[in-house]
C-alpha cells in the first residue's frame, strides 16, 4: 500500500456521498462533514496549518466515508493525518490511561477482581467522570485475571505438533481482557489439524495511540509488530490470523498510510481469523459442528466494512445447522474504540448507535455476534444482550 501523499485528495468530486454516509455528521452538527474535514480541509491546511479545525476531533475514523467514496480518496486518512500534524490539543492523563492498553492491562490482570468491582461501583464511575472525563454512564472493560499470553506457555509444545501452523496476533482484547476467546480459536484451529503460534514479541496494533495523539508511541510500537510479522511470515513462511477487525485493519493499512511503517511484505499473509478460516474449507477441510438452534444478529464493525471481509464470517456463521442467521444493516455502533469512553463523546457515541440497538432489540436474537471487541462492549451496554466473536461460536458448535 502507498503512502498518503500531498494530492490524496485530487480525486475527490466534491460529491458530498461521504458526508450522507458519515455517522457523526447525522447527530453531531459541530463535525464539518467528511468532505470538508478531509479533501477540502487538506487544500486549505497545506496553504497554511493555522487553518486546521480543531471540529476533526469528533471524527471516529470508521471509515465509512471512505467505503462511500466513488473515487477511492483516502478521506478518514487525511483527517487522521492533519490531527496528528496540525492540532494544538494535547494528549491528558484521560487520554493516556485509554490508549496505552499495554501498560494498563500488565497493571490490571495480576489484580483483576478487585479492579473490576471497583471500577462497576458508581461512585467510582463518577469520580472518573469528574476527574478523569471518562463518562460516567460508560461500562468499564473488565480484565482477565491472568494473560492470554501466560496461559498459552503451557499449550505452546503441544501447539507445535499440529502438521498446518498459523500465527496469531492477538491483540489487548485478548490477551488482557477475553482470553477465552483466544481459547476459543485455538479449539477451532485444532479442529482443523492447524496448530497456533503466538508471534516472539507483540504491541497494541496502536488504534488507540493514533486516535488520543500519541503517534510516535504508535509508529514504534508499529515498527516492533512489523518486524515480529516478518519474522514469521518471510522467515517461519506462516500466515497470520486475527480476531479483532480494528487490529488486522491497523497492521495492512493504517500502519503504511499513518505512521509511514511498510508492511507490503507481509500485507497479503495478514488477515482476519474467519476469513482465513473460509478458505481452509473452500480448500475441502470439514468442522465437525453440531447443530445450535440458536436465532442470532450478526452486526458489521466498521473497519470490517472497510476491508470488505463481512461475507466470509456470514458464510462461517452459516455452517453452523440449526442456526438462523439474521444480518444487521451495516451501521456504526458509535463506540470507535475510545472514542466513546470520553465524557464529551459519549452523547454523540449513543445517539450514532441508537439506530442499530433499536434494530437489534426488534430482531428477537437470543445473541448478537461481531468481530470488533468495542463493538461488543457497546452493544452489551445498550441493549443488554450478549454479543460473542462468530470464533466463540463456532467454537461451542464444535462437536
């Protein structure tokens, strides 16, 4: 993938779809609007950054305005982009304790039960709020009480046995918040006769680095995830699965357009879990699945949108006998990562969801399934229903 360049923006038509289809701009009339925020805003902020709109900070960077584009400008990029180069906010405490999930959640998992009841106390949540700015109203993330990376030491020799090996980048939500379903896509791999390498060194992907400001922290942690994706995708010649679309979306794309990291070497070899799954039974491999009379709701995360991989969870999903499979219409749930835990986000975070948890409580699902974790927190929040990785649940499929 090339990097954006100074006329990313020539392209565009001035069109105005990418607005139509931007989530913010329907609820929150202080955005701009994609077209302006982007192509428009780059023409003015290239003459000279004193005309930067400080307005960029209430894009999500979902991507939709890129999907919308008949023209394929780099729309969320650009403005990602110009905050990083132009804005005068600097990143706070808030913004700290959100983005570098790392070091919160080394800190968090040795003391897990206690963090977790104490951050679901009310009072806690309101001293956040007034203190901190992470919204009251918000459900906190519970950690795991010990890593998905300590847990696997003890499956690593078995692992190595399996004839078919991947790699899988696991990400935060894994490794310090769910480790079942890393757990999970184990099971399923080694139903497949795959075996699962975990990658010598991982970071955060950086999602969340890139969108409080703290870029440099993201390129060298970008650079770090490179070269463990090199090592084992050009030196160990495995393929590499994910479960978290965000992730996956960061590590091909975002990391060559935003940070200037090349990952063209391993792009192809990187990729969502169910995707590569998909292919694995094209190929003429078999799950044994049983059948889960179960109605479940799958929703589109919006970076899955973006790398255009929905049909290959959907056909997953669709293995599984016995279950009905209701397709939500493609909508961005409004979390965007930390996006939605700021006190000043969160109206707005609701309000672009709110059309989708009314489509999910009139479905009549018993579950709600997607691949983006934050996405899984929001709909758990708003519409009190469980929502699992399509992983989780082919996984409990498994005869």
């Amino acid at each position: 993938m090339n990097l954006l360049t100074e006329s990313s923006f020539d392209s565009c038509l001035k069109c105005t779809v990418c607005t139509t289809y931007c989530p913010v701009a329907k609820v929150n009339p202080l955005f701009p609007g994609p077209k302006q925020a982007g192509p428009d805003g780059e023409r003015l902020r290239l003459k000279d950054p004193a005309l930067y709109d400080e307005a960029l900070k209430y894009c999500t960077n979902c991507k939709r305005c890129e999907v919308a584009c008949p023209s394929d400008v780099p729309i969320s990029d650009l403005i990602q982009r110009a905050k990083a180069r132009y804005s005068r906010h600097r990143p706070t405490l808030r913004d700290a304790i959100l983005s570098h999930t790392d070091l919160m959640g080394s800190l968090s998992t040795p003391l897990a039960p206690v963090i977790n009841l104490t951050t679901g106390l009310a009072p806690v949540r309101q001293l956040l709020d007034k203190t901190l700015h992470v919204d009251h109203r918000r459900q906190l993330p519970k950690y795991s009480f010990g890593t998905f990376r300590r847990w696997y030491r003890s499956q690593a020799d078995a692992q190595r046995l399996y004839p078919q090996q991947v790699a899988f980048f696991h990400g935060c939500f894994v490794n310090y918040n769910h480790p079942q379903l890393g757990k999970d896509l184990i099971r399923v791999f080694n139903a497949l006769d795959i075996g699962v390498q975990l990658l010598k060194q991982e970071k955060c992907c950086g999602v969340p680095l890139i969108a409080n400001g703290f870029i440099d922290q993201a390129t060298r942690q970008a650079r770090v995830n490179t070269t463990a994706l090199e090592q084992a995708v050009l030196e160990h010649g495995l393929s590499v699965v994910g479960t978290s679309s965000s992730c996956i979306h960061a590590l091909r794309d975002e990391y060559p357009h935003l940070l200037g990291v090349d990952t063209s070497p391993v792009r192809d070899r990187v990729e969502l879990a169910t995707r590569y799954l998909y292919r694995q039974l094209e190929a003429g491999k078999t799950l044994p699945l049983k059948s889960t009379p179960m109605r479940v709701a799958y929703h589109t995360p919006c970076h899955m949108e973006k790398m255009g991989w929905t049909a290959y969870t959907l056909e997953l999903l669709r293995q599984i006998p016995g279950l009905e499979l209701v397709v939500l219409d493609s909508q961005c749930c409004g979390i965007a990562g930390t996006y939605g835990f700021k006190t000043e986000n969160y109206a707005t975070s609701q309000a672009i969801g709110a059309t989708l948890f009314e489509q999910i409580a009139q479905s009549g699902v018993d579950l709600v399934v997607t691949d983006c974790e934050t996405c899984k927190w929001q709909i758990e929040m708003s519409t009190g229903l469980r929502c699992e990785h399509p992983i989780t649940l082919l996984a409990q499929a498994l005869r």
